[in-house]
C-alpha cells in the first residue's frame, strides 16, 4: 500500500517523457544493440537504454522485473519461461571465435583441431609449440610460450555457447567441465563480459580466448581456424557463419528456443549463436514499445548489424516472429 | 662498536625505512597523478561537455549526460545526506551526552556503517528501492550514497561540536538563551569551519564510489534527468568504459577520470584551504 503511494507521488511529480525503455544482459550483442538504440534514438527520439552486464544478469534481471526487457544468448527452455513469465525472441546471430594474440602469427593462420580447442581450455595444452597444434600448423614458427587462457569470469551467455560446442566435441570436456553459464574453469584468466575477455587478450601476449566476432573485428585479434561438425577445416569468416545459420529452425511455439552450434554442412562455422530478447509477458503496454524499437531495428537495422560481424535474421524468420508477437498481443 | 655508534646505526636504519616507505606511498600517489593527468587532458575535449554518450567508434561522442547524472546523483544525496548527518551529530553532542547509552550506540553503530563496504550498500538498496519498484532509479543512486554519507557527516559534526568548550555553552545559557539558540547562534558558530569540512570531506568520498551505484541507478546511455529512470554517471561509466575493448571509449574513460578526480581533489583542498584559514584567525 505505502509502496504504491510512493510509487503514485513519484510519478505525479515527475511525468514519464517520451518512451523511455531499458534493458540488460548479454554483451555479446551489446555493439549492435547500441548502434540501433542511437539510430532508434536519432530516428523517433525514444530512448533504449542498454547496459551490458552479461546474460546471467539479464536473465536474473528482467526475471526480478527491475528492466523492461533482458537480452540472454543462452536460450531458455518453455517450461522455464512458462515458470518467470517471460516471452522470448531472438533478435539476432552472431559467432564466438577463439581468438588469439601470438606475435608473428596473423589471423586465420593458426588451424586447431576441435577437441584440441578443448585441450588447451582444460589447461591440457600449455605450450603453443604442443605437437597437438604444430602438427595441423607445418606452416608456422610456433614459439614455445605458454598459453594464456582468457575466460568469462560472470554468468555469460557466451560461455554457455562456447561450453556447450566443447563438451559435443571433447568427452574429456563434457565429463570434467561441462555446460553452464558460469564454469569451474581449470585454468586461465577471468574477464567480465565480452569487452573484460577482449581486453585481457589485447593485454597479454601469447593469448587464447573466447569472443563474439564483432570484439574480434573491432581489436584486430587473429581468430583460430576450427572444425565443421564433420572435421573439415572451417574459417572464421561471415560468409562460414551464414552457412551455419542458414540451418537454424525455428519453432515460435517453443519461444524458438534453438542451439545453433555444430550446424551440419561443409562450410557451417562450428560456434554460432543466436541472441535472445526476454520480455515480461504482463507488461503488455511496455512491451508493445519493445517490440517497435526491434521491429525498426529489424528493418532498418541489418546493415549496422552486418558491418559489426553480425548476421541479420532472415526475412522470414522475422516475419515468424512478427506472428510471434501478434499471437502474443504486443504488436 | 660503541654503544652509542650502534644506536646511532640503528637511528640511521629506522630513518632510512621509514623515509623509504614515505617515498615508495608518494611516488605511487604522484605516478597515478600524473598518468591521469597525462592520459586524462589528451583525451579531455569539449566534446565530452557537449555531446552524450555514443556507440563506439561515433564522432559525436561525449560524457554530457554522465556529467549531468553525476551531479544530480551527489546533490541528491547532499540534500538528504548532510541534514540528517547534523542533526544526528549534533544529538550525539549536545543531547545524548558523552557517556549516554543511546549516543554511544549510535556512535559505534556509525562507526560500523563507515566502514560497511559500499557495494552491501548499493544491495541493501537494490532489495528496498530497485525490486519492489520494478525498475533502476536515480533516486535509489542517491539513496546509497546518501546512506553512505549520514555516518561520515554525523562523526566529523559530533567531533566537531565537541571541541566547542562548554564554558560558552555556559555563558550562553547563564544569560538565559534557550538551549535550541544555544547550539544554533553559540556552538555551531564556534564549530562551522570544522562542520563544513566535514560536509565537503564526505561529499568528496561519495562523488568517487561507483560500488553503491552498479545496481541501484544503473547507467543510461542517453540524457536523462528522469530520477525514476536509470541514470548515467561518471564513476559508472568510468567502470564501463575502462574495461571495454574500444579506444575511443577508453580515453573517454580517462577523461571521465580525470574530471572526477579534479572535483574530488577540489573538494579536499577547499576543505583544508578552510581548516588552515580557521588556525590563521586564531
């Protein structure tokens, strides 16, 4: 009752201005999410406001209700957003590269192999020289340095991906680390956030880590040739992660809850993500607001999205989740 | 060896450390200073005045919005912070007495709140403002930080009233003045220079916390001058700008440091330029 009439006071004292929404979580697809917020802004002057705090903090934020909508790269399951209310959409695909600062080796030079990948995250592998990595490489002068692991060291949506395309390709990896949001990490340097794990691989020389391609593009780091799903030699490039998308099936019906790594296909880049928005399913009139801020970005946002190393939703996927929307009244 | 000649070594020796010790905390103190000053005024412009936060990599990019959330975030807190931070010292002093059991709980319970770290603050506040509003609000910023300042305003207030000896309080009441005309015309007036040291002392320790700020008013990305909405502010932005991967946003970071620092700086030397004034008049 008090809180209420607080709650009334205040906002009798100070009238709302134009639609101003807020959200958190990921930061893998924080780049573009602020890009369309400042052209949203530019364009229609509503202000999405977006703080980067990590898909553990989005998830646990918009569950609480204290953000208008929380942004989560690790999709959750029905029956759990039946439990916290919430409505869940993606909004766009990126891809996590392992990408690496060794002086002397440029990117897309270094190939490893999957399970070896898994390797030198358990602390396996602590030598670049390993004969694990030198064999696939004939090519290149390996020093014989040891391997900085840089990890996520918050709840991340990323690590959930990047864990969960580990633990398919390394047993050692699924039966000693497993999948998570947060890990038990057997070695290395924690970071928070996407911008934390960059930072500290720009930091430090001889270097591996996990990241969302747009920090990868934006630092100018090498990424690691990986493995497709059969064990063909992929790089980390757009037009890899398209291949890989391109395989996504989404069923609105499931609130299109989909894992995207290890796509089959001979160019399917192994690690690529779609990115989820949570809204909370009672603020309809909040919501609907969300909904044309994403639905502008989906349409006049695909080049922004495209030039940070996104990939853009397709057409029709949009169009699903349009229905999606309307099926849901918040459109 | 002579006894004396070994005290004398001994003398040396002690001087030696403790002179080193003295160097190696002023050394670190001049390098932070001077690599803020340095990293701060090459990316300080008056950009960073005029335009708001932007994505990475915008060429209207600055701190406007941060600067002005960083302001209303301390005058807020000042506001409610420093009357009751009186107030309460001045209880402590004149009313509940130096032995009294209430003023003594107080004192100790102060003394803990002073030390409390300021991000179990920044907690206690997102559980009682954050959650049952449903949103991040800048007036739960300024309730962290005006809970922070209460116990540091009401210690430096109770030890400053303290030193006003009691024979004017004597005098004032022998001529027959009321108590509440006793502290405000004799006691506060003999105390005022300490009691706003105090007050500028505290709001220097409040400007630079960013801890009590993470979840309470968030961060805005856009101008906002909305309390109930999320806020921006420097030592947030700070925070986050600093541990991202983009240039630009670094060296905004420093800048945003170097601004704060400056203000904080201002503040401590103002209240001590107040104190050396206070012994002049002496």
């Amino acid at each position: 009752m008090l809180k209420k009439t607080i709650a009334a006071l205040a906002a009798s004292i100070i009238t709302a201005s134009a639609a101003n929404i807020s959200g958190a979580g990921a930061s893998f697809p924080a780049p573009v999410y602020f890009d369309w917020a400042y052209m949203y802004q530019k364009a229609t002057g509503n202000q999405v406001n977006y703080q980067s705090i990590g898909s553990g903090g989005g998830i646990k934020q918009v569950s609480a209700r204290t953000v208008n909508f929380g942004a989560s790269d690790k999709p959750l399951k029905p029956k759990k957003l039946d439990r916290k209310r919430l409505y869940q959409f993606p909004a766009v695909i990126g891809s996590i590269v392992a990408a690496y600062n060794i002086p002397g080796i440029k990117d897309g030079e270094l190939k490893i192999e999957n399970k070896d990948l898994a390797a030198i995250f358990m602390g396996k592998i602590k030598y670049w020289d390993d004969k694990r990595i030198t064999e696939d490489n004939p090519g290149l002068n390996l020093p014989h340095k040891e391997i900085v692991v840089c990890h996520r060291a918050d709840g991340s949506g990323t690590t959930f991906n990047f864990s969960y395309f580990l633990a398919h390709v390394s047993e050692d990896w699924a039966n000693n680390v497993g999948i998570g949001k947060a890990l038990d990490w057997p070695t290395g340097l924690g970071g928070k956030g996407n911008e934390g794990v960059a930072s500290l691989i720009s930091q430090n020389p001889y270097s591996i880590g996990y990241v969302e391609y747009a920090y990868k593009l934006k630092n100018g780091f090498g990424a690691a040739v990986l493995q497709t799903a059969s064990g063909k030699w992929v790089e980390a490039k757009e037009e890899n992660f398209k291949a890989a998308a391109k395989y996504a099936k989404w069923t609105p019906a499931k609130h299109f809850y989909q894992i995207l790594a290890l796509q089959p296909g001979d160019n399917s880049y192994p690690i690529v993500a779609a990115t989820f928005i949570l809204l909370p399913r009672e603020a309809t009139e909040m919501n609907k607001e969300v909904v044309k801020f994403f639905d502008y970005s989906f349409k006049h946002g695909d080049e922004d999205a495209k030039k940070l190393g996104y990939i853009p939703l397709p057409e029709q996927t949009k169009e699903m989740i349009r229905s999606y929307w309307k099926e849901h009244g918040i459109y | 060896m002579t006894r004396q000649e070994r005290r004398i070594l001994l003398n040396n020796i002690i001087m030696f450390l403790s002179s080193a010790a003295a160097i190696a905390g002023m050394l670190f103190l001049f390098w932070i200073i001077g690599v803020l000053i340095y990293k701060g005024f090459t990316a300080l412009n008056l950009d960073i005045f005029t335009y708001d936060m932007a994505p990475p990599g915008r060429e209207e990019s600055g701190l406007r919005n941060a600067l002005v959330g960083q302001l209303m975030l301390v005058l807020g807190a000042s506001l409610i912070g420093v009357p009751i931070g009186v107030l309460a010292g001045t209880y402590l002093s004149e009313y509940g007495g130096k032995k009294g059991r209430l003023a003594r709980l107080i004192r100790d319970i102060s003394d803990i709140m002073m030390s409390t770290p300021s991000i179990v603050i920044g907690a206690f506040i997102y559980a009682l403002l954050v959650e049952p509003f449903g949103h991040f609000s800048g007036w739960a910023g300024i309730a962290a930080l005006a809970v922070m300042m209460v116990p540091i305003v009401l210690r430096t207030t109770d030890d400053m009233l303290q030193l006003v000896p009691g024979s004017l309080r004597e005098a004032a009441i022998a001529l027959g003045a009321p108590k509440y005309k006793m502290i405000l015309q004799v006691v506060y007036r003999g105390a005022k220079t300490g009691m706003l040291t105090g007050i500028l002392l505290s709001i220097a320790r409040i400007a630079g916390e960013t801890a009590p700020l993470l979840f309470t008013s968030f961060s805005n990305n856009f101008f906002s001058t909305d309390l109930n909405q999320p806020i921006a502010s420097l030592t947030v932005t700070m925070f986050n700008y600093a541990t991202s991967p983009y240039d630009d946003w670094i060296n905004q970071g420093w800048a945003a440091a170097l601004i704060l620092a400056l203000f904080v700086l201002g503040a401590n030397i103002i209240g001590r330029i107040i104190i050396r004034t206070k012994k002049g008049d002496r």
